[in-house]
C-alpha cells in the first residue's frame, strides 16, 4: 500500500502545506494525539486522510481532485462528512 506520510505514536504533529498525488493514502496516522493537517492537496489519492485511535485531530483548507472515474464509498462519504462537519466547527 503506497501511503503519502505514515505518523503512528505522535504527538503534536503539523503537517502544513503538502500534496499527495496517485496514492493509496496521503497520510496514515495512528495511535497518536494532537494532529493537525492544514492545506493538504490530495489528487487522484484513493483516502486522504486515514485516522485510527487518534484524539484531537484537526483538518481545515485541504482539497481533493479525482479523476471522473472516482466513486467514493459509503464508508468514505461518512468520513468526508465528518471532516468537512469539524472543519466546521473549528
């Protein structure tokens, strides 16, 4: 699985101002705390961001760009909404 940036047992991780293009994942965290991903550009990435046991995870400004032939799944459009639902919430 080609994956974009990997964090697993962080702690106050920035990751500002990157692309990932053509990947599986664009950024794999677990087991960690306090992540924040602003400005992130995933293009043609399968998910953008992936997240497993985490607390406090912030993601704002990031967009995505797919192909006409991408479909997200159930399970992904969730996790689109969420996103989207605390990127609101600040």
């Amino acid at each position: 699985m080609a994956v974009g940036i990997k964090v697993e047992g962080c702690k106050d991780i920035k990751i500002i101002d990157c692309g990932f293009s053509g990947l599986e994942t664009g950024i794999d965290v677990s087991d960690s705390d306090d992540i924040h991903v602003d400005g992130a550009d995933f293009q043609n990435v399968g998910t953008g961001l992936k997240a497993r046991r985490v607390k406090g995870l912030k993601a704002s400004s990031c967009t995505e760009t797919t192909s006409s032939d991408f479909r997200l799944t159930p399970a992904a459009k969730i996790v689109r909404w969420y996103t989207e639902y605390l990127n609101m919430r600040g």
